[in-house]
C-alpha cells in the first residue's frame, strides 16, 4: 500500500514549523539564561552565536527534510514513518517548551 505523497509533505511542512518554533523557543530560553542546550553538537554552536547556531541547526533539519522529500516516493513507507516519528519528537519538544513557558508565567 503506497502512502499518499501529501500526507508526507504533510508532515514535512508541519516538521519545518516545529523546527522554526523549536529555534526561536531554545534562543529565547537560552538569551534569557533559563535553560541550556541539550544537544551537546548545536551546545557548542550557540555558545559561538545565535546566528551560527540557527544556521547550523537548519542545516542539520534542512538536509534532512529535502532527503526525506526526495526520496518519498521511492521509500515511501519509510519516508512516512521516519517523517511521523521526527514530527512525534518535536511534538513533544514543543509541549516542552510550551509547559516551560507555563511554568514560567505562572
């Protein structure tokens, strides 16, 4: 059963988002001396600064988007999972930063 392409681009559009959100909401977090990088890769990059670190991370969330989208229709099934498991994980990277942001205001 092939998965309909537009779910897939579905799923990349709603991944670049995520990053986008994820980028401003890690910059905020940081620049405001509330939180700290996770990843130990991007940890270094932002420690240099805020552009490097933003373009780093959407060169890292980029490639990995345009592979997805070019292979999506030969790897389908695959493209499909992989895309819903990245969105599952900046899903729950956004719930984080929002409950963050609740914690902090309230």
């Amino acid at each position: 059963m092939l998965i309909p392409l537009r779910a897939i681009k579905c799923l990349l559009s709603s991944l670049i988002l995520l990053t986008l959100f994820d980028l401003v909401a890690t910059i905020y977090w940081i620049s405001s001396g509330l939180a700290t990088e996770a990843n130990p890769i991007l940890a270094h990059t932002i420690e240099k600064s805020y552009i490097f670190f933003a373009i780093v991370k959407f060169t890292f969330a980029f490639t990995g988007i345009y592979l997805f989208d070019r292979f999506k229709a030969k790897k389908n099934k695959l493209i499909f999972y992989l895309s819903a498991a990245m969105v599952f994980v900046y899903s729950c990277v956004a719930v984080w930063h929002l409950f963050g942001l609740l914690t902090y205001l309230l």
